[in-house]
C-alpha cells in the first residue's frame, strides 16, 4: 500500500462530551396539586419515548387538569 501511495482509514473517534453544569431543582408553581375547578386553569403536559423496530418514538401531549382532554399536541 505504502508502495502505492494508500493509507488505511481509521475508525469514527468518540465524541468527547463537557460535562453538564449543576442544575438545581425547578420551581413548582402548582405545588404537585393537579386539580383544577373549572378547564383552561391548569395544563399538564408530559413526553414519553418508546422503542419501535425502525428507531425511537416521541409521544407529547397537553391536558386539561380539569376535564382531562387533550388540548394540544407538538
């Protein structure tokens, strides 16, 4: 190969990460109360990832705390 003028190529380096800063705990304007008297007071939202067999998949939504229905969607 030398002889040639061809070199191998080498494998993908690993990424080097900086480490994350320390990020204290949020606020919690509701007070982990989710009831709500009467709709559109308060929403909740959530996101949850599921594992298929052509990759991941993100499920988001936001409800009413007081009627539980959907009311949005990303």
């Amino acid at each position: 190969m030398r002889d040639a003028g061809l070199a191998g190529v080498g494998g993908r380096r690993e990424r080097r990460r900086r480490p994350q800063a320390a990020v204290g705990a949020s606020a919690d304007p509701v007070g982990r109360d989710f009831t709500a008297e009467r709709p559109n007071k308060l929403w909740v939202a959530d996101i949850t990832e599921f594992d298929t067999g052509e990759g991941k998949l993100h499920l988001a939504g936001v409800l009413d705390a007081c009627t539980q229905k959907l009311v949005g969607r990303p």
